[in-house]
C-alpha cells in the first residue's frame, strides 16, 4: 500500500512573496496549500506512455495519467525529483527537457486537493526497445496512446484519467508539451 506519511516535505509557494516553506505532502492536500510539482511525458514518435495509478493510491488510485508526476523533497531540484520519480514509478530513465509550467486546481477526493505549480519534462525513447518496469506499489498499468486516442478516450471516459491529465490535455491538445 502507499505510504504518505504526514512528514514527507514539498515545496510549497507562499502567495503574497513567492518565497517557500516546507509542508507535509498531506496538510498541503488537505488545506489546498500551493505547492511545487513535476510531470513527465514520456514519448516515442507520436505515442505517449501514459500510466494507470494503483488502485490504492490515497488519491486517484486507478485512473489514468501522464508518465510521472511527483512532488520535489525539500531543498531537491524539480530535474532531480522527475528523474528520481520516472526510475521509481516505472524503472527507466531518459534524458528529461523542461518543457513548460502550468499552475491548476482541482479536486481529488476524500477531502483533498492539489493546488501546484507544475513544471513539466518530456523525454523521448524507443518504445521497441524500452524496457518499462513498474513499480506495482505505484502502477498498475501503462500504455502508449497518440494524442487523437488520447482525445477520443478522454471525451468518452472522462473519470477515467486524473484531473491534471485532463487539464494538461485540455491546455495542450496535441500533446505539444
């Protein structure tokens, strides 16, 4: 089952200065405390490898999202904290570009919401030769979807992916990240 433990730090921003502080991951998801955060989005060609969250995440657990994502340790570097996660969500590692930054809200259940400032990776591979080991602890499943399946799985099954996946596809539709 997934651990969070009440201890485990972000980096939240202050909204007034911008200056940060660190927080539990959890007292920042309850109250909706802005915070730092990183996404990945892994492509070969046109396809995205996309994952399906564990069942028993403490928040989506079972949807679909993007690559990774995670939040930065204190005083960790957000290029760090995406290269970290993508080994220990899925068991590889690629050369990581910082693409963009997004901010968002959204609701994730049971209380709790996410309230980050994101700044996302891209990396590419071969998905012929990339070997993908998931961490069942973190995924249960991954595939690789082009942006116009993506689209069209999405607009069917919308409570199927996490919030951020849909507003991440919503901001950049053709995957353009």
């Amino acid at each position: 089952m997934d651990t969070i433990r009440d201890t485990d730090t972000i980096i939240p921003a202050i909204a007034g200065d911008g200056s940060f502080y660190p927080i539990g991951k959890m007292q920042a998801h309850r109250e909706a405390v802005l915070h730092l955060a990183v996404s990945v989005f892994v492509f070969s060609g046109d396809h995205l490898l996309i994952q399906k969250r564990a069942a028993h995440k403490y928040h989506c657990g079972g949807q679909w999202a993007n690559t990774c994502c995670t939040h930065p340790h204190w005083d960790e570097p957000v290029a760090t904290s995406a290269a970290r996660r993508l080994r220990e969500e899925l068991g590889f590692g690629v050369p990581l570009i910082e693409s963009h930054e997004v901010e968002y809200f959204a609701d994730v259940g049971n209380g709790l919401h996410e309230h980050e400032r994101v700044t996302m990776f891209v990396g590419h591979a071969d998905r012929s030769t990339l070997e993908i080991r998931p961490n069942p602890d973190e995924v249960e499943d991954v595939r690789w979807v082009t942006a116009e399946a993506l689209k069209a799985d999405m607009a069917d099954n919308p409570h199927a992916f996490t919030p951020w996946f849909r507003i991440y596809c919503d901001r950049f539709p053709d995957l353009k990240i």
